[in-house]
C-alpha cells in the first residue's frame, strides 16, 4: 500500500514539472513578486485533489496475509477469496 502512495506522489510531482516552467514564465517578466500568485493557486488545489482521492481511496484493503473480500455483482453480498486464486 505504501509503495502504491510513493508512486502516486511520484507521478504527481513529474506531471507538475511538465506544465509548471511554462505556467510561470510570462509572470516572470517584471520580477519574481506575481510568481507565488500562482503557487498560491496551485496549492491549495492540489490539497483539494489530495483530499478528492483520499475520500475515494478504497478504505477495505485487506492487510497482508488476510483474505480479500469483494462483492457480489448484482448483490449486496460479500465473499472471501482464498489468496492464489
């Protein structure tokens, strides 16, 4: 599970360093001060992001060695798969 959120934050940081330089070049023509503008834009919807996927991350994970439990399509039933299968 950790290995997944590295990955996720890795993927993250990289699609940010794509459209990032671009974004804040044309604040950059009379100096630095309009340049935290835009940081102080992206931050706090990138922390509403964060919080849209950690609602939606799926909380019933089994631990290791515990089996998995899914649902039934068409039901409200859940069963345990044997770990293999």
């Amino acid at each position: 599970m950790a290995t997944a959120a590295v990955a996720l934050l890795t993927a993250g940081y990289s699609a940010g360093q794509i459209p990032g330089p671009p974004a804040a070049t044309p604040l950059l023509h009379h100096g630095y001060h309009r340049a935290p503008i835009l940081a102080a834009v992206v931050a706090p919807a990138s922390a509403a992001a964060a919080a849209l996927l950690r609602t939606g991350f799926p909380h019933h994970m089994p631990a290791p060695g515990r089996p998995v439990v899914r649902s039934v399509p068409g039901s409200d039933r859940y069963v345990r798969v044997q770990e293999g299968r």
